[in-house]
C-alpha cells in the first residue's frame, strides 16, 4: 500500500551545515570527505569511501583533464590509477546521485559540470546554485504551508 504523500515528493534534499576547520583544506580526501558529508551523499561514522573515489575520479577529469567523462571512464581510471575494483553499476549510481541534486548534467552518457545559467562552463562551484534554488522553494513552500496552519490555529472572531 502506497502512502498518498509519496506522490508529492519531488526530491529530496539531505544537507549539512558543517564548519569548514582549516584542517579540512589541507588535503584532498578530507575535503571530498566533508563535501560528500555536507551533501548527504555520506552519513556521519560512515567508513565506506566508494563515494569519495568516485567524486575524485569526476573531478580528476572535469578539472583535469577537461574531458566529460562516461562512468565506464571513471571506473578504469579508478582500477587503474586507485587499483580499485568498483562495478561501474556502482559508479552510476553514484554519478546519478550528483546528478539529482544538480551538480552534474548527463548527456549522451557522458557526465559533466552543472554550470549557474550565468557561469564558466567549467566553474563547478556554480553548481551550488542548483541546490540553493530548490533549498529556496522548499522554503517558500514551508513557509507557505506554516501561514495556512496559523490560520487554523487563531481563533475566530465568531468563536
């Protein structure tokens, strides 16, 4: 039996406000780390490091190489710069992940930048605005839902 609401749902967005400590800055893996934490893609104790490989394997060829890369890509730079064994149905899944939250745009199987409408094509940073523009209509949508039940909520004049 389906729950009625889940046909509501249009995404769902699992962000973290995280300090950014210096120490963070000093090494690749611990930004990817907190990157990767900060956008849900990871859980706080989370041992398994998949997700940060796969991240470092698109930006090594988004910023890098300067090339869209396909997941069948990422999977043999990971097996043979990292000598790592991850199944490039895993790959995907991952890549999808980016994808829904608008960092990374797919086409024709090849997996690139998610540009602001008025950035660099190659300014990944830009991507950001994608999450903010939905953050900003859950808001308004929630702010929305909170005035109505506040109306449920005061009392009436005849009552």
């Amino acid at each position: 039996m389906e729950i009625p609401e889940t046909s509501l749902i249009r995404k769902t967005l699992i962000l973290r406000k995280l300090d950014l400590p210096p120490n963070v800055m000093l090494t690749k893996r611990s930004l990817l780390r907190w990157l990767a934490l900060s956008l849900g893609l990871i859980s706080e104790r989370e041992s398994r490091t998949t997700v940060l490989h796969i991240l470092d394997g698109i930006f090594y060829f988004l910023l890098s190489k300067k090339q869209n890369p396909t997941s069948a890509d990422i999977k043999q730079y990971l097996e043979k710069e990292k000598h790592l064994l991850i199944s490039e149905r895993l790959v995907r899944y991952h890549l999808r992940k980016l994808t829904e939250l608008g960092i990374l745009t797919r086409k024709n199987a090849r997996y690139a930048i998610n540009p602001a409408p008025d950035a660099e094509r190659e300014n990944i940073a830009s991507a950001v605005y994608y999450i903010k523009e939905d953050v900003s209509q859950c808001c308004k949508t929630i702010e929305k839902a909170l005035e109505k039940l506040s109306e449920f909520y005061t009392p009436s004049e005849n009552g």
